[in-house]
C-alpha cells in the first residue's frame, strides 16, 4: 500500500513523522496534490505552543497533521475535473464547506457551520504531508511565471482581501493598520491597490515597522506605551493630517491596546475590520463606537472572490511578494520552522514538502 508520510501534532511540543494511507480519488471532483510547500501561520505556533485553539485540541488519542497554506503540483483528478491535470502547480484554498446550508447558498460558505478546515481538530488533516486531498474546485492554478513558493503566499494574500473588501476601501481613504506581521503587511499592499491613499502601519516593534516602510512605503507609528489608547490615537491622527480620523481601519494584531487605540483613531462613521485573533474577551470603548456609529465588522479566513484576487496580486506582480520569504525548512524539520516563527524571527517562514529537502539530513521531530 501507497504511504503519504505526515507531521502529525500530539500536543504541546509533541510531533512525529509518521506513515498514513494516501488519499484517494473518491468523487470525480476530487484533485490530489503532491505539496511542495507550506507556509507556517501564526495558528500553527499556537497549536504547536498550547495544542490547540479556541477549543479545539489535538491529543495523544487523537493527533492530527499541521497546516494550511501551501501550494504543491497536481497528482491526480477525479473523472469530472477539466480545469486541472496531473502535472499543474496550484495554490490550494484548504477548506472544503457543505455547498447546501443557508450560508454556503448565501456566498458566504467561510460561515457554513459543517466547514471542513484543513488542521481543524479533530479530524480534519492539514496539508503537512507528501499527498493532499481537495475539491479540484479549491485549487487553484497558478498563472505562468508564478512560482510554488509564491503560491503558498495566495492563503494570506486572500485573507488580507478579505479584509480589505469587508471594509470597502475606496480610491482616496486613509487606513491605518495596526500590527506588521504578514497579514498586516498584506493588508496594507492590498488596500493601496484598492486606492487607499494613505497607510498608516501600526506596531510595537521598530524593525516591523522598518519592514512596513520598505515594503508598503507605508507612513508607520510606533505607540508611545506610557500613554493611553485616546492618546496614542490622537498622535496618529495629528502625525498623519487624518483629520477627524481614519477612514478604515484593519485590525491585524489582535491586541486589546490595539484595539481599544483602532477605536479611537476612526472618524465618525468609519469602518473596523477584526482581522487578529487575540483574547477571547477583552474591555471595549462601546460608547465610542456607538456615538461615532462605527461600522465594526468580524473576518473568517475567506469567502467568495477572495482567492481570485490573491491570484489577480501574484500574477500582476504589483506586490513585492518575495520579500516576504524569510528561511525555508526540509520537511524533516518543521517543528524548527514553528519554533522560528514562535521566537519571532522572519516574516514567512516555509517547509519544504516530503522528498523537496536534502535526503541526507535526519529526521528529529
């Protein structure tokens, strides 16, 4: 029998290589991918720190493979797939939603309540493996001259267009983002190619705010922590001639400071997009957002649209996407690429996928 190895995650600190059955075309719809590479997501340090996230854990009883940015080569179709064949690159959009209830129908399938994430516990494998299964209609093919390792950058550029779009920048807004990891910094690209006028990147560390003026030739500001959220909210708005406020803002760190800051930075009738994930309660200005009548809205991953425009960024090259690429781990190592990420060194860290790596270093998960 065919074997798929796979980084399986037992807990807190505890991975393993190990051989599971490779998957199989079970629908005609079905692609299978050979993964090439896979991003690592700040969700993956926090499964790889704590075991899980917002309830849902893995465990020794049941482990469950890692991650879900990547992008690989086409293995095989099942009989009603046209667009794809064996031999294609794509970026894969790893969520597999009912199709049927109110909210897929709607065209919101990121809410179908019977979604099938790729990395979910309990039972949903990630793509950290050799061989990948997906609806064919959730890949993606890349355009010529992109390459695999900008492929794996399609899951985070469709979350920045998510949030991008839930907000409706519009030709002349000002944005101010708060947090300059790769979300934020995608964020603020992608909200420039929507006509965003001004962006203000937001962070606490200095060397991700040297990062935001190089990358985004973003206008930054590094809150001053001995004053308060109204305060450091008013410097940015007097430094950046935002006038009554900013038109937008992306939340992208998940902060409560920040948060509470975001606030406060708005106009009047201005709009709040929550893409960071942080505590699950925090203390909130509600009357400030009440009397401004803020327009607040939640992001989840990605929804309709959302990916085509990540593919519209990689094939146009308008976002200097490479830069974001930090160092990229064989395989075998892929709890040194978390641990990376977890000490915060890098922007994007990647692993190469199963046989990619250089055959004569061990293995020591």
């Amino acid at each position: 029998m065919a074997t798929n190895p796979t980084v399986m995650l037992y807990g807190p600190g505890r991975a393993h290589i190990e051989d599971t059955r490779e998957p199989e075309i079970t629908h005609p719809t079905d692609a299978i991918v050979r993964i090439k590479y896979i991003g690592v997501c700040g969700s993956d340090v926090h499964f790889w720190n704590h075991g899980g996230i917002n309830g849902k854990y893995v465990s020794e009883s049941q482990p469950l493979s890692m991650g879900h940015e990547a992008s690989g080569t086409v293995h095989a179709v099942g009989s009603a797939v046209t667009h794809l064949k064996p031999g294609d690159n794509v970026a894969i959009e790893p969520g597999q939603p009912c199709r049927s209830c109110v909210r897929c129908k709607e065209g919101l399938y990121n809410l179908c309540p019977d979604m099938k994430f790729a990395a979910c516990p309990p039972d949903n494998p990630g793509c950290l493996a050799k061989y990948f299964k997906i609806p064919a209609d959730f890949c993606y093919k890349l355009p010529p001259g992109v390459s695999l390792q900008e492929g794996v950058l399609a899951e985070p550029l469709a979350v920045a267009a998510h949030g991008v779009r839930m907000v409706g920048i519009k030709p002349g807004d000002s944005v101010v983002v708060f947090g300059s990891g790769t979300i934020g910094l995608l964020c603020g690209a992608v909200a420039k190619l929507y006509g965003a006028k001004r962006v203000v990147a937001v962070d606490v560390l200095e060397h991700k705010l040297d990062f935001a003026r190089s990358f985004n030739n973003s206008a930054t500001f590094k809150p001053d922590m001995n004053l308060t959220p109204e305060e450091n909210a008013a410097r940015i708005v007097a430094e950046n001639d935002l006038g009554l406020g900013a038109d937008a803002v992306i939340e992208a760190s998940g902060a409560e400071t920040s948060i509470v800051t975001a606030v406060h930075v708005l106009r009047p009738g201005g709009s709040f997009v929550q893409t960071g994930l942080g505590k699950p309660v925090i203390n909130f200005p509600i009357v400030t957002m009440s009397e401004k009548e803020l327009h607040m809205h939640g992001s989840f991953r990605y929804n309709a649209g959302d990916y085509q425009v990540a593919l519209d960024v990689l094939e146009a090259g308008t976002i200097p996407l490479e830069r974001l690429r930090t160092k990229t781990f064989d395989f075998e190592h892929a709890t040194d690429a978390w641990e990376e990420t977890k000490q915060g060194r890098g922007i994007k860290n990647m692993i190469r996928g199963y046989g990619y790596g250089d055959p004569t270093r061990a293995a020591h998960l």
